[in-house]
C-alpha cells in the first residue's frame, strides 16, 4: 500500500522537526511549509492525504489557509487537523466552520496526534455506507461522493462538515437528533466538541439553504431533525 502523505503548515521549527520526526516513523510520506503563502502554493501540486495546519502562523494564518483550501475544489476533500495554541472555543468554532475536520491543542501528547491521524485517515478510507449515499428529499440532492449539495438545481456552496451534518439529518427525517449524535455520525466519537460548535455549523446550513432553512427544525432542550 502507498504511503499516506501528510502535509505540516507549521513556523515553529521544533515542532515540525518533531512531527516530521514520529510520522516518518509510523510510515508516512511528510512534507512542510512554515508559512500560509507556501501550503497554499504546494498543497494543490502535492495533493497530500492530510493537513496539519497551525492556526498562528506569520503572515497569511491557518484560517485563511483552510478557507482557500475548502474553496478550491481541488482541495477541498483533503481532510485538516488544526494545531493551536490557544485552544479558545472561538478558535476551535472558527475552525469547524470553514471546514475543518478535527483539531489539537498545543501542548499536545504527539501519540494522541498520531492517533487522530489514523483516526481521520481511516474513515476517510473507510466510510460507513449510508454515508456516501445519494440522498434526493424535496427540492434538494445531497451527493456525499461529489461533495454536492443541489438546491432546485443549483449548487450551494457548504464546507466538508456542513455537508455532512445536513446529508446525516436528511438521511433520517421526523428524527430527532442531538448534538452528540451529530458529532458522533459526522466526526467520531472519540471527537471532543461544544454545543455551540455544533450549533454554529447548524446556522452556516441553514444561511445555506435560505428560503428552505425551515427543512431543519430545532427541538428545545434536545437536537434537531430534517422536516419530513
């Protein structure tokens, strides 16, 4: 089996040297940038598997990285951990938003990393079926595969996680669903989240959808569900 690439966007030179270090020896391919600018350049031409990606970085910060990469279309099914130092939920939320898949706080145990790599790696290899399926309810098409939502034909713009929330609560609609079920189906259960993450992804869905917000009812006190 080929090699998984992992991507580092980090400045601090410790840092990288050590991850570069152990995830060479769990076997993976290892590239770097220290700065935004550069990740934003190779990342397209190297195409890696997974990005870590610092959040303080000199010049163009991680944010902005992981915008440009869930707005290219090239790009936008690489999966990203953010590393930060700050570990402030608004950070973290920020994050999600834009399309982030998991993060990390600094100080970090470099084993717990290398853990959520696998993790993140593994159900990207091996996603459970009824998440890939096709789902077409009222006026919209959720394509997991192409990432692809479709609202009466048009396409809406939503990031890696806003996707799979909406296509995870339309594969059941009239259910009711709380947030942990929802981090639990979409990111894993070994995923540590705020409600507000949660709630955040769901009002970014629901700009999204506009006219038809409504298809997403919240339920006081427990979750949410996909209107019948």
């Amino acid at each position: 089996m080929a090699k998984s690439r992992i991507f580092i966007v980090e400045d601090e030179e410790d840092i990288t040297t050590l991850l570069h270090y152990h995830l060479t020896r769990e076997g993976y391919s290892v590239s770097t940038a220290a700065h935004g600018e550069d990740a934003i350049k190779q990342i397209p031409n190297q195409m890696p598997n997974l990005v870590l990606l610092d959040l303080m970085l000199p010049g163009l910060d991680g944010l902005e990285v992981c915008r440009a990469l869930k707005q290219s279309s090239k790009t936008v099914g690489i999966p990203i951990i953010m590393l930060t130092a700050k570990g402030e939920e608004s950070d973290i939320v920020a994050g999600l938003e834009l399309g982030a898949d998991d993060y990390v706080t600094k100080p970090f145990s470099i084993k717990v990393l290398i853990a959520r790599v696998r993790s993140l790696l593994r159900r990207r290899r091996n996603p459970p079926a009824d998440t890939e399926a096709t789902i077409q309810t009222h006026d919209l098409v959720i394509n997991p595969g192409r990432h692809e939502v479709l609202l009466k034909g048009k396409r809406l713009d939503m990031t890696f996680s806003e996707l799979r929330i909406l296509h995870f609560l339309a594969s059941r609609p009239g259910w009711v669903m709380t947030r942990e079920q929802i981090v639990d189906a979409v990111r894993g259960t070994d995923y540590a989240v705020t409600d507000r993450a949660v709630d955040v992804q769901i009002v970014g869905i629901r700009k999204k959808l506009a006219q038809r917000a409504d298809y997403i009812e919240t339920v006081r006190g427990v979750g949410y569900r996909f209107k019948e």
